[in-house]
C-alpha cells in the first residue's frame, strides 16, 4: 500500500452542520488533487522537475493542520 500526505489548498472552518462540513471537506480535497495533478503535469511537460525529485518534494512540504490523507492499494 502506499501512502501520500497532501495539504488542502485552504482551511475548512468548522460548522455546526456535520453534513455540510463534509461537502466542504469533499470539494476542497478535489480541488486540492486537481490543483496537485495540474502542477505536476505542467512539470513534467516542461521537464523542470524530474519524478524522483516531484516524490522527494511532496513528501517533505512539512506539517501542516489542513491535511488530507490519501491511501491507494
């Protein structure tokens, strides 16, 4: 299994409505990977960044409280 710590772009400010934090919580994960997958093509496309260095630079951005954690098996 491997595992890949990526920040949210922005805080989700707490509400009363669980329902509703969820929804924010699911769009904001969204726009977190999408903004994350586009960055990372654009790399690549242009060959700034080499994959190993892309891993190497995702995996040490450092603590940060808006955290979303995805798993992939």
């Amino acid at each position: 299994m491997l595992e890949e710590v990526v920040p949210l772009l922005s805080v989700i400010p707490a509400s009363p409505r669980p329902q509703h934090w969820l929804v924010m919580l699911e769009e904001k994960m969204r726009n977190t990977l999408v903004q994350c997958l586009a960055e990372c093509v654009e790399r690549r496309l242009h060959g700034r960044e080499s994959p190993s260095k892309l891993l190497e630079l995702m995996t040490t951005l450092g603590e940060n409280p808006g955290l979303a954690v995805v798993l992939i098996s």
